[in-house]
C-alpha cells in the first residue's frame, strides 16, 4: 500500500493474515517506539534534513510518517484481528497532541496549531500542508475505529487549522508546499508598458525586516551584494531604460526572531519610475508549477504619481513567495487530501477548495502549450474568504463529489445555476474563477 493511497477498502477487502514480511515491520516498529510524554510514542528518521534555510539534525518525527504508521497499524488490526495494534495506534495518535517542543507534532505557529511534517518549534515550523491534511485525515479514521476521545480532539483540531489556512496555499492557480516565506531572495521580473520607461529604484520592505533596494542610473547602488538586475539598458543620470523584460533579484533584511509565517503579510514591493502617463510597470515572479517556465503576474499593483514619479506597489505574499515550485503529482495529492477532508466533514470551504484545486489542474495544462521564459500569464482566482461562495458554490454543483467533477463541466453546471438563479454576469465571472475556471 502506498502512502499517496487514501482509500483504504481494497486493502481491507483482502484476506485475512499478515506475511511474514509484514510482521517483521510490525515487529519493528514496536521496538522502536520513542516514548514521549502523555503516553504518546513516536518513531525518528534518523537522517539529516536540509530544508529551507537551516537543517535538522537526524533523530526527528514527522506528521507524514506518524500518519504512515496510523494507517499500517489500521491495516494490521483488520488484517490480524489483534488488538495490540490498534493500541499502538491510539499511542501514535496521542502525539499529535504533544507540542514539538516536547518532542510530539503538534507545531504552534502564529497561534494555529499544526501538524507538522519537519517539526521546528518555538513558532518556527514550516506548516507543510500534506503532512498536516495527511494526518488529519488518518486521525479521523482512527477515531472512528476507537471513539477515543482525545484522538476526537486532536482530529478536530486539525481540521479547524486546515479550514482557517488553505487560502495560505492557494496562490490562485496552484496550491503550495508550506507555508513560510522565502526569504534569502525574492525573484521579480519587470515588464515595461512604455517602451520608454525609465526605472529609478525598486525597493522591498516588511514589518519584519529592514528595507532592501537598488537605486539605478549612472550615481545608483545597492542595499546588500545581491541585489542585481538583468535587462536594464542604457543608464541615465537618474535611472536605467527598460528594454523588453528586466530581472531583478532582492535580497531581503534580516527577519525579526518575532516573525511568523501566520501573521505576515508578505514582502512590499515598491518601484520608481517614469513613464508616458505613468504607463504601468508589470510585475511578475516564478509560476510556482513545476516544470512551467513561465511568469507568473503580481496581483493587485497599484500605480500613482508622487513627487513628479509614477510610484507602482504591490504585496508579494508568502503564498506566491515560496521556497521550492510544486509539480502535478503534488498538486493533485493535495487536491485529494482536500476532497477526503470534505467526505469526513461536508464542510464548502473544502469543496470549494478542492473543485478549484482540480479546475487548476486544467488551466496548467492549457498554459504549459503556450508559456514561454518571458510569458507573463495571470492568476485564475483573486484569493480572497468567502463562505457564503463556497456555499453557494456547493449548491450550485449539487455537492457532486469533486473527484468527479470534469472542470469543463462543473463550470457549465455553475453557469446553468447561476443564470436560472437570475445572477448577474459579474457574480458569475467571480465563482467561475472559485472554482478554478478563468473568467471570459
């Protein structure tokens, strides 16, 4: 059985017994228990682990791996009809109620708690979210088998915190890995709407760090050696011409200790500039879809005039400030951890989420035939809460199982509700993109 295999049926659905081969790893992970406190046990990876901006050091638990073991444990007691499993698994649960700190999995960040999947404590996990939907997930099919009680409370939990942070993973055309922003440096491209346009500084700044910058023309510098710019023509006193596309890369100040991923908003961005009536200045970064090699466009930049300068700013938030791009496979795991979680509660927010997941999924596939290294593309959907869309959303596909929604599909369904339901084209346009379909 695979651990990307959420259903578990088929297995169950086998014969009776347990092989040789599955009772030796039975045996093991008895006799490698770690016991931790409150009666919870958990099992290390023994390697180290580079991830981020720092590494762990061998000897660590995990989310993922402790709900890997939940789920053999489940199989082995349907398999065996032997309780001890079961009882291994309930210890197994329990440390998803023991804070990192303490050597369990339950990471607090920002004041949501989470289950995580490369523990960091003192406010500083990642908050990867497979590793906490996977756990939630099996956390909920162990308390079903036990009716326990604290493993109840460690399921709800989890699943509070999955519903309050998916719109963190969404970037409004892909989900994302974790949750904490990069922060060695934030990669911009820049596209002239004015073949004209003169660029005089771009500037990144947050509550949590100390402003970075590269002035540019003939008398220009730089904040830190490695902000650099590519793409910048021919030098002015006051600035440099853009010429098609420029890139510049920024690094960032030093994080404050109180940073946490939570409650930060992202990394202003701030260019000076001068053009034909203030002719706007695209700004894009990395399309976070593994293997696209297009740009993706930063929603929401606003442009006025200041001091005889066009000032363009916009927020280039965590969810599309990442670490590392995230492929297909990833992609659609979370999609389905999403959905199971919408089987388990019918909760809209993620169905929601989950049918836009999978709408995503189609305009990838339509953007890989068309993007390029210098094609800007937009996002589908304007990341925002609503519940009373996601609601409407759910009603409007009759709470059809996500897995089975085809994109084409469900927006039809989508458009047929909304026009029987007398919604204007706009309402419309804005649940279509909820869905992960792009607007006309």
């Amino acid at each position: 059985m695979s651990n990307a295999d959420i259903d578990m049926g088929p297995v169950f659905a086998r014969p009776p017994g347990l092989s040789q081969a599955q009772k030796i790893a039975l045996n093991w992970l008895e006799t490698n228990k770690i016991e931790i406190p409150h009666e919870a046990v958990v099992w290390h990876y023994t390697f180290s682990h580079p991830f981020n901006a720092f590494v762990v050091k061998g000897g660590w638990p995990s989310s993922f791996g402790q709900a890997d073991v939940i789920k053999a444990l489940l199989v082995a007691r349907q398999s065996s009809n032997d309780s001890k499993y079961i009882e291994l698994a309930k210890r197994a649960a329990y440390a998803f109620t023991v804070p990192c700190e303490k050597g369990g999995l339950r990471c607090e960040v920002g004041g949501v708690p989470w289950f995580e999947e490369v523990p960091v404590p003192y406010g500083y996990a990642p908050m990867i979210l497979n590793g906490h939907l996977y756990a939630t997930v099996m956390l909920g099919r162990l308390w079903k088998e036990t009716g326990d009680a604290r493993i109840k409370e460690a399921f709800d939990e989890g699943m509070a915190s999955a519903k309050k942070m998916l719109l963190r993973f969404d970037t409004g055309y892909w989900s994302t890995y974790q949750n904490r922003p990069r922060t060695m440096n934030l990669p911009l491209t820049l596209q002239a709407t004015d073949p004209q346009t003169e660029l005089r500084e771009v500037t990144t700044s947050s509550p949590f760090t100390s402003d970075s910058s590269i002035v540019f023309g003939k008398h220009g510098g730089r904040t830190y050696p490695g902000n650099v710019a590519t793409g910048i023509g021919e030098l002015t006193d006051t600035g440099g011409l853009i010429t098609g596309q420029a890139g510049v890369q920024l690094t960032p100040g030093r994080m404050a200790v109180d940073n946490d991923s939570v409650n930060f908003p992202g990394f202003d961005i701030t260019l000076r500039y001068i053009a034909k009536n203030c002719a706007p200045i695209r700004i894009g970064t990395i399309d976070w879809r593994s293997p696209s090699s297009g740009i993706m466009e930063v929603p929401g930049v606003k442009v006025e005039v200041k001091g005889g300068e066009c000032v363009a700013r916009g927020l280039l938030t965590t969810n599309i400030n990442q670490w590392t791009t995230l492929n297909a496979f990833y992609h659609d795991w979370h999609t389905r951890l999403v959905t199971e979680l919408w089987r388990m509660s019918g909760d809209s927010v993620f169905y929601t989420t989950a049918v836009r997941w999978r709408g995503y999924e189609a305009v990838f596939k339509a953007d890989q035939a068309k993007a390029a290294p210098t094609t800007f593309l937009k996002p589908v959907f304007a990341v925002k809460d609503s519940s009373e869309d996601d609601r409407t959303v759910m009603a409007a596909l009759g709470g059809a199982d996500p897995a089975q929604l085809v994109p084409d599909a469900a927006a039809e369904m989508l458009r047929t509700w909304a026009a029987a339901k007398g919604l204007s084209v706009e309402k419309t346009s804005e649940l279509l993109t909820r869905i992960g379909h792009p607007a006309p």
